[in-house]
C-alpha cells in the first residue's frame, strides 16, 4: 500500500478559484473531514505496525517486557516528530480499540485527531467495559445522525467526558487523581526577547497556594508604593523565595555560551547560544561575558567554533576532566536530543557505534539523547554509524531503523566564526582560554 503518488497530486493541486464563497468553506471543512478519516487510517496502522514488531521480537528471543519498544520512534519517524509524541500516537492507536464510537467519529470526519485525544486521555481510567459507556455517550451517532459533541469547545468536551467518567467508575477518578501527583514537575522553555518561561505542574491546591502567596505579595508591594506592574512583583517574588537571594538578579549563576571569535573579541554580531535557553544577540552575549567577569557569584564556561570548519571544538579547562568534560562537550554540540523532531533536554551521552561493538568514546562516536530515544535505539534491528566528525566538519550521525529506512541527524550549526586569518585566532582563543583558566 502506498499514499506517494496520486494522493498527494490531488492535493497539491487543488484549486478554488472556481469556487465561490460558500463552495470554499465547504472545501476547507472536506479537507478538515479527510484529515480525520486519515488520521483513523493512521491509527488502524500503527495498530498493525505494533503487532508486526512484537511478533519480530518474540521471534527474535525478546524478553516480553521489551518486546515492540522501538514502535513509537517508527512511528516518530513516519510521522515526522519526536519519539515522545510518536509513542502517545502509538498509546491512542490502542486506545481506540476500547472505543469503537470514537474511531468511527473520526472515520467519518465528524471528529479530529485531537479531539479525539482527549476523549481517550481522559477515559483512559476506566476499565474498558467503562470505557466503552463513556464512548458511547460522547461519540455515538443520534438517530438523526448528528453528535452529542457537535458544537463543543475542547473545554466543554474535556469536562463533559471527565463528568461521564466520574459517573461511570468514581473509584477510578480518585484513584487517578492521586497517581496524578506523581507526575508534577517544573520545565523551562525559552520565549521572544530573551526571556524563558519556567511552568509547573502540581496539584491544585498546592499550585492555587502558590498563586494566593505571590498574589498577596503583589497586592501588599503595590499598596506600599512600589512602582512595579503587580505581574512583575510576583515573578520577583517567585525567583527571590525560590533562590533565597535579596533580590532576583542576585542569582549564583553557571552559564555556559557557545560564540563566535568575532562575537568574542572583535564586537561581531553572530548570535550565541545559551545551553539550556537557545540563541541570544551578540549584545546578550557579551553582557554575560562582561556580568561574569564581574561577580564573583558567577561562572562562565566559553566556547568557541573553529574558524575554519565552524565545528565546536574547544572549551575551557574548568571542563577537562574525563568523561565528564567530554559529557559536556556532547551536551553543548548537540544542545538537545539527536534524534531527528526530537528536541527533549539531552539525558543520556551515547555511544553512537555500541562501545561493545568496538566504538570509541570519543567526541565523534558520541551523541546526547533523551532517555526514550537512547532506549529505542538499543532495540533490535537499530544500528547508527557518525558520519562524520569534528574537526573535518559538524557532526553528523546516521541511524538504520529496522525497516531499512535511514535517518540523518546533524548538530546544529554553532556561532558562525570570522573565516579571517583562521590559525591566527584559533591560536589566539586558545591563549585567551589558558589565560581566563588560570
């Protein structure tokens, strides 16, 4: 079976216009119903896909408890995305399985994949005979033939499912609220105008009490005078009691920045890289350079790209010792999981070719990733080779899945560097860095 040709024709090509204004509202909602009846198609094969890859593994001598974990990043890969979204596509297609009314809303195009997500994410509590009332109540048809959901935001779908629920099985709702504190975390991520975004999850009393305290130190710092929006007292408040520190710039900091050596010493304007952040102007970074070289409170780890490959190849010496110094190293080149669509915080430092296969530890033969993908590398059938390697040029890995398809993955790029008089700087920089390490 194969959907390359004259699928994708159809739809490259067509046209509205012909179409008046009402013809074309039509189309949009057809194509909206093919992405859903795809979206089901997908799912039965993904269902199939699994089944395949355990009987290859039970064949194969797999222990049972292994057996079909390298399916998600398959699908991750068909679908072009990252083994943790491949393996919640892979948990909905079984899910769908327990909910017939469900599947069938989709093959008719009447619900999305996403809408129908969240029908299995918030029934996924119950016992499929449960499971399958709740289905039935959200998702089967009227005799008239419209949908109990029609109309429904995802809000009012999220909340009449998790009322069914609760009315089917309440045992099972306790039950999952207090599993559901396990899961509570805190996570970083960057947003415009160098700023980061730092969001928790917890459970709601403790995440409501959080908001009162920074809320009454907000009203209480604006009572007072204070010339502060009150959103800014309570995002310093919230650093200031998290850090114990006076005030919120008054942080113990380690940055590591990876530049340019024009960025670096000759007022460039190649951005950096803030490991754990994301690019920053060269302005940012030579204030961090400066901030650092300053305070005594914090530490600046600098790296730089070779002039003449723009590979990242140094680092100071605050980071030599081995193997932690190369584990930085990896976690600075490769700044995020390898994997191709995955970009999960880097956990693992892995050995491109198996170190029992002979592989070296090295910085050419290593790679950081996540932890789901460095598992579902490991499983049969996977083999990876580094393509090439520092200094001849940025790495690239690349990885045979077990169906014969190849994925490359290359680090991205670094800072670009001046192309000008490349040893003389690159024997500058390496100067400059004995000197900051002293």
């Amino acid at each position: 079976m194969a959907f390359s040709g004259s699928a994708r024709a159809d739809l490259t090509t067509v046209d509205g216009s012909a179409l008046d204004e009402t013809g074309l509202v039509d189309a949009i909602r057809g194509l909206e119903d093919l992405k859903a009846q795809a979206a089901a198609a997908q799912a039965r094969l993904v269902r199939e896909l699994d089944a395949q890859v355990r009987e290859r593994h039970r064949a194969q001598g797999v222990r049972a408890a292994q057996r079909g974990r390298d399916v998600a990043g398959l699908v991750a890969y068909a679908r072009r995305e990252s083994p943790a979204r491949g393996s919640r596509f892979v948990g909905f297609a079984r899910a769908l399985v327990e909910l017939p009314h469900t599947t069938a809303a989709m093959g008719a195009g009447a619900l999305s994949e996403w809408r129908a997500m969240l029908v299995a994410r918030e029934t996924a509590c119950l016992t499929p005979a449960g499971r399958a009332i709740v289905d039935e109540r959200i998702c089967a048809p009227r005799a008239d033939g419209s949908y109990p959901f029609e109309g429904w935001g995802d809000r009012s779908l999220v909340a009449e499912t998790m009322r069914q629920v609760a009315a089917v099985d309440p045992a099972a709702v306790v039950e999952r609220r207090s599993r559901a504190e396990a899961d509570r975390c805190v996570s970083l991520r960057p947003a415009p105008d160098v700023m980061a975004r730092l969001s928790t999850l917890l459970p709601a009393t403790q995440g409501v009490a959080v908001w009162a305290t920074l809320s009454v130190a907000a009203d209480e710092a604006r009572a007072a005078g204070d010339p502060r929006t009150r959103g800014q007292v309570m995002a310093d408040t919230l650093v200031e009691r998290v850090t114990g520190q006076a005030t919120a710039d008054a942080v113990h900091v380690t940055v590591d920045l990876v530049v340019s050596d024009e960025t670096l010493l000759a007022g460039g304007t190649a951005p950096g890289w803030v490991q754990g952040y994301g690019p920053v102007s060269a302005q940012t970074a030579d204030d961090l350079v400066r901030r650092a070289a300053a305070d005594v409170r914090a530490a600046l780890r600098r790296l730089y790209a070779a002039p003449a490959t723009g590979a990242l190849v140094a680092m100071d010496s605050v980071a030599r010792e081995f193997p932690a110094g190369l584990a930085t190293f990896l976690d600075l080149r490769d700044r995020t999981c390898r994997t191709a669509w995955c970009d999960a915080p880097i956990r693992h430092h892995d050995h491109v070719v198996a170190h029992a296969d002979g592989g070296e530890t090295s910085g050419a033969n290593g790679q950081g990733l996540c932890e789901q993908c460095n598992y579902i590398k490991e499983a049969p059938g996977w083999t990876a080779r580094p393509a090439t390697g520092p200094p001849g040029g940025p790495h690239v890995v690349e990885t045979r899945l077990p169906t014969g398809h190849v994925v490359t993955s290359t680090a991205p790029g670094a800072p670009a560097p001046s192309r000008h008089h490349a040893r003389g700087v690159e024997t500058y920089l390496s100067d400059l860095i004995i000197e900051w390490a002293a």
